[in-house]
C-alpha cells in the first residue's frame, strides 16, 4: 500500500471549474459548500495508458511548449493522482476525510503543462507525506476528488483542492445493520438515548452502516477511481409520498424543529426507516451514468431550508463522493 497526508483547512465558497450543474448544500455554523452533481462523461478507452502518456508528456514539457484548459488540467490532474495513489480494493469500516491546498500559476482560462507539472510535484510530495500521519489500521488511499478554485482579484494564480479519502479496517466485523439496540439522538453527537456512546448520533451512524454496506468490491487487482466529485442530497427534496407515514414532518429524511434537535430520540424503527430511505435515494434518484459508483459518504449533517423559509427547521443532508472505477494492471 502507498503512504499519504491530509492537511485540514476550512471548505470555502468556491468556483470549481468543471462542466457541471452547481448545487449549494449548506452546513449550520458553516460555509456553503459547492457540490458538482453531473459526472464528467470523458470518453478514454484505456485509462492507464492515457494517464501514463500524459504524465511523461507534463513532467517533460518546458515553458511556452504545450498549454491545456484549465477544465482539463483539473480533470487529468485528479485522475492522475488517483492512479499514482488509489487503492481502494479492500474492506472498510473507517474513511477518513481531508483537504490540502496547493497554488497552480494560470494564464486566463489555460495553464502551460510545465506550471501543472510543478504543481502536480508539491501535491504528490504533500499526499505522500501527510498519509504517514493517518492512524488508521490497514489503511490505503481510497479516492482523491480535484477542483480549482479561482480567485477573481489574481488572475493569474489559482488553488487547487485536493480532498483525500483514507479508508481503513479495525476489528471486529464492522457495523452494517441497525437492531433493537440502536437508538440515538438527532444530532451534535450526543450519543444514544440512555447517555451511552457519546461521540455518534443518528447522522453519524447512517453515515457508517452505508459506508460499511457498499465498499469497492473486486475480485483482485488494484482500484482506483477517476472523475472523483461530491454531491449534496437535502431532506427538504423527498417528500414523504406515503401518508400512513407519520414520521418527522413528512419527510423521507429528518426533518425538525430548534427544540427537536436537542431532546429528540430516534428509535430503532425510525433509524430503519431512514436508512432504508437513504439508500434509496442514493440508487434510484441520484443522478449518475452506469460505469460510475459512489464511493462513500463523506458526512451527514443537519442544514438549514434551500427555500426560503421563516421557520427555524432544520433538514438532514449529506455529501457524498463517486467517481468512475479503473482496475489497474500497472503499479508504480
């Protein structure tokens, strides 16, 4: 397995620069993120060996030879750190998140290839190192998501955001079920509803039984993902169509009051009931083309209304990650 870093900074609001439909998913006390919904269809028919000729011709390019968009230098720079780094074929239980930032000169709405082979050094050397600090048991690199962010006053600069996904596996087997015994509060990881297992609430724990429910599955070889980017589902989106259903407001997905937030308890069967929703949204009603996979989800919270709404209520929301999966016969 390879060694990497993550640097953690502050999500801001930002101009990713990729073709792609723009969904703003709000965190409470937080910034807006900027979630890119509609996958990048790049038609390659063998992406080793595109990625390994495009990688040769960038390290070895010198100034004023070659110049690509910044929408590809984007793409072909996270797709390539993917294929140096990935490997995702293993079981997990844990997937830790983390962001570096690292500066790209630009020209306009193009860069020289031998600017985004500067860049693409300090990146690697950044993931490399910072890896070594993760603690995570038996851990690898599962995916690497890239966008740049552009700042208006410096035109001829721009930041590239790399968001790293570290999977890992402890002992024993992991959770992938919800029982009798599972019953939490709503949020701000108060724990289950006696006061035990402080440090998880119903939006933490959905979020582990999906990730531990849908790992890469490979018979062998190593994994690696392209056209890795995230995406923001809302509770205030699916409605709850069944009227039998007396749940939270009448939302698939929790939905609640200031008050509800603190003193709530959410018992087995409504934790069931979300899960199952959950998990259907994410098949059925996400948008994504058949040679893509989500990869995991990289965190639920609660969030403030997307419409404009004078009630304080507060709807569930997640991000999650996906990206299209490469088995590699090359390792270098």
């Amino acid at each position: 397995m390879k060694t990497r870093k993550y640097i953690v900074a502050a999500m801001l609001l930002v101009v990713a620069v990729a073709a792609a439909i723009l969904v703003g998913c709000k965190k409470e006390k937080q910034e807006v993120k900027v979630c890119d919904v509609k996958p990048n269809n790049q038609v390659i028919g063998n992406m080793d060996d595109y990625l390994i000729s495009f990688k040769k011709r960038m390290l070895s390019a010198t100034k004023g030879d070659e110049s690509i968009s910044l929408e590809q230098a984007q793409r072909d720079l996270g797709n390539l750190l993917n294929f140096d780094f990935g490997d995702a074929n293993y079981a997990t239980d844990e997937i830790q998140y983390d962001t570096v930032y690292v500066s790209l000169d630009i020209s306009g709405e193009e860069v020289e290839l031998c600017q985004l082979a500067e860049t693409y050094n300090i990146a690697y050397s950044e993931i490399l190192e910072a890896f070594e600090q993760v603690t995570l048991p038996n851990k690898s690199v599962q995916a690497i998501s890239c966008s740049l962010i552009q700042d208006a006053k410096a035109a001829e600069s721009a930041e590239v955001r790399l968001v790293l996904s570290t999977r890992g596996l402890n002992m024993p087997a992991p959770k992938t079920r919800f029982d009798e015994t599972d019953n939490w509060r709503v949020w701000e990881r108060l724990g289950k509803c006696d006061g035990t297992c402080v440090g998880d609430d119903h939006c933490t724990m959905l979020k582990k039984v999906y990730n531990n429910n849908h790992n890469t599955d490979c018979a062998f070889g190593r994994v690696y993902y392209t056209n890795v980017n995230s995406v923001c589902i809302h509770a205030e989106q699916y409605i709850e169509s069944d009227y039998n259903i007396h749940y939270n407001h009448g939302y698939r997905l929790w939905v609640g009051y200031g008050n509800e937030v603190l003193n709530n308890c959410i018992d087995y069967q409504e934790m069931q009931y979300y899960y199952e929703n959950l998990c259907q949204i994410l098949r059925d009603e996400v948008y994504l083309t058949d040679d893509y996979k989500i990869l995991s989800i990289l965190d639920c919270f609660l969030d403030t209304p997307l419409s404009v709404n004078p009630n304080r209520e507060y709807f569930f929301a997640c991000e999650y990650q996906y990206g299209k999966p490469n088995l590699t016969g090359y390792d270098y």
